[in-house]
C-alpha cells in the first residue's frame, strides 16, 4: 500500500487565519481564526488584517496540528495560499509556509483561493461526500468574486462569466449595511430572511450578458427604496426587517438561478457546483435541490466548514496538486491579483 500523503494547509488571503491538516483526501482538522476586529468599522480594513494575522498564525497552526493528532516531523508538504487577496494578508501566511518548509526540508506547494474554493468540493471525508465528475459547472460565489467557471479537470478551468462591478457578498454585506447590520451581514441576511416574505418589496434585476453578473444597480435601487421608505416611515427597517430580508435575498438568489440556468443551455452541462462563502446561503442551497429535482441537475453543495475562507481547502489543492508533483520553489511570492485560470 502506498504511504499516506499528509499536507498542512494554510489560508489567510482576506481577514480569516486558518490552518489544516490532510491525509490524503480526508480532512483531519480545520482551524479557522475569525478577526472579529473589522465588524465595527463595516468591511476589512487591511492593516488590521495583516496584524491579527501575525498574531494568530502560529497558535492556529499549531492547533491545527494538535487535532490532527499528528507531530510537524510527519508533514509531506506545507500548502499556503498565494492568493488572490490582501497584499499584506497574504504575505504573513506566505512567508510562514516557507519557512517551516524549509526548517522541516519538505516540498512547498502554492496554493490559487480561487481554484481551492472549488477543489474544496474534493475533499472525501465520508462515504457520503458527493465528489463531482468532469466536466461540470462551478458558481464561485464570495465576498470578493462571483464568477460561473467551467471546470474540465482539477487544474484546467475556463471562465465562463463574471461580474462587472461588485461581487454578490459584498451586495449582500453592503445590503446589509443600508439596513444598519454589522459585517459581514450576508449570514445576517440569510438568518432574518427565514421569518420574511421573499415577495414584499420586489427589486429591479440588473441587465448584462448572458453569464455576466451586475450587483451595483441593485445595491443602489435597495439604498433608494429605504431611504424613501425611511422619509415615510422612521421605523420602517426595524418594522420590516424580515420582509426586506428575505426580499433582498430572493432577489440575489433569483440572478444566481438564472445565471446557471443560463450556463446549463450554452454548455450542456448538468453537474453544477457551488463555491466560497455565499454557498453557505440556505436559499441558494435549497433552489439547487429543487432543480435537481425539477430539472435534472445532479448538484455539488459544499459542507458549511469549506464554504466561507478556510484552509481545508487549500490542503485539499494542495494535495491534488502534490499528486502531480507541482512544487513551488522559495522564490514563490505572493500576488494579490490572480485568476482562477493562472
Ligand atoms: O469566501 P469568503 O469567506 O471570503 C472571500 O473569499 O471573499 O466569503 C465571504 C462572503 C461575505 O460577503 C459573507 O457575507 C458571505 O460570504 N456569506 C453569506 C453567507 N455566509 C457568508 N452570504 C449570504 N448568506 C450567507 N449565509
Ligand atoms: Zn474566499
């Protein structure tokens, strides 16, 4: 039998500290760091984030390894995102992969967040975990990207469509910030919609191309709609907060929905993923169901723990891509811009 490959995965693109080790395809712990510094001030603020880093990364990795009940000595390659995201985020998880690569001698392996998000999907941790087939459709949707990714194998990807302005987290986080919530206010959302009428206030769709995706026309028309309403009514948020919630969502996840049905009539492909940090949404988990069911979709919704930032996720690519002996050497940098496809 071959010996078991095990890789300590490390994430810290935006403002979560994350570490985690594999053995194989089978996730042994995932510890994620969340900065709850940034709620206050509306989004991440990024010297923030570069220090919490700084602080977090060694404790975090360290418990990483503790669950995983393995010692550093037993690590085949160290995983570490390279990006995209914060420049100075970034960099602290860059230059702490390479250094225990170098102090433990074992192979460096960079890792892209976007094509992790969707490798994530890999990951087998139980018979039950559903691993897609080639070739199949990827919405990666989070708080930095949305985009419809045609996926061929581990490695080779096609975009297919993207937005043109704001990603769909930051419609909801910036949604969410008209009404008064904190950040990140996507899982606010989502939890306030449950209670609401998802056709109270209907909300003008956004119109671009075929696959293409448009949140900033939306967030405007919302900010307009509730500072009219506000004119009228003071308490017009706090007296309807479900309503404007789950009209907000269904909104977004009504795009979402007829992006990828979009993208099944020009591809023909029926296997659909889901990815990042808006998959945890339960509308948008529920309507997949429900076109599987209805339209013969065969869906891939990801476990919640790999849905927003974590580093199981880069342990998982960073297994895969150990399978083809794809090593990075230490001249390996960080780069804040990077495509899916790169
Ligand atoms: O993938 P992620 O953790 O970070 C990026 O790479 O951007 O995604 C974070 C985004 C945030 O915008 C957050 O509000 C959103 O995911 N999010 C949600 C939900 N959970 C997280 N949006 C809607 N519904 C949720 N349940
Ligand atoms: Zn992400």
């Amino acid at each position: 039998m071959e010996k078991s490959v095990y890789i300590l995965g490390i994430e810290s693109s935006c403002d979560d500290t994350s570490a985690s080790v594999i053995c194989d395809n089978k996730i042994l712990s995932n510890v994620v760091a969340n900065q709850e510094v940034h709620s206050k001030y509306g989004g991440v603020v990024p010297e923030l984030a570069s220090r919490a880093h700084q602080q977090n990364i060694v404790p975090v990795v360290q418990q990483a390894i503790e669950q995983a009940n393995i010692h550093k000595k037993d690590l085949t390659a160290i995983a570490f995102t390279k990006g995209p995201g914060l420049m100075g985020s970034l960099l602290v998880g860059t230059s702490f992969a390479k250094s225990l690569a170098l102090g433990l001698q074992i192979p460096l392996i960079d890792v892209n967040h976007m094509q992790a998000h969707i490798l994530a999907h890999f990951i087998k941790d139980d018979e039950e975990s559903k691993i897609p087939s080639f070739p199949f459709i990827c919405l990666t949707i989070s708080g930095g990207h949305t985009q419809i990714v045609k996926v061929t194998n581990h490695f080779e990807m096609e975009i297919l469509g993207e937005t043109i302005d704001d990603a769909v987290g930051e419609a909801f986080d910036k949604s969410a910030k008209i009404l008064g919530l904190p950040y990140p206010g996507g899982p606010l959302i989502d939890k306030y919609a449950q209670l609401g009428n998802p056709k109270a206030f209907p909300f003008t769709k956004p119109k671009v191309g075929d696959l293409d995706f448009s949140f900033s026309g939306l967030k405007t028309g919302i900010l307009y709609f509730i500072q009219k309403q506000q004119r009228i009514n003071p308490n017009f948020v706090k007296e309807n907060l479900h309503d404007i919630c789950a009209s907000i969502q269904y909104t977004i996840v009504e795009i979402l929905m007829e992006k990828l049905k979009n993208a099944v009539k020009k591809t023909g492909i029926k296997h659909i993923a889901i990815a990042g940090g808006v998959s945890a949404n339960s509308d948008i988990r529920k309507r997949l169901l429900t076109a599987e069911k209805h339209l013969g979709w065969k869906t891939y919704i990801p476990k919640f723990e790999y849905t927003t930032d974590n580093a199981a996720m880069i342990a998982i690519a960073g297994y895969l891509k150990y399978l083809n002996d794809d090593y990075a050497d230490v001249s390996v940098t960080a780069k804040a811009r990077l495509k899916v496809t790169e």
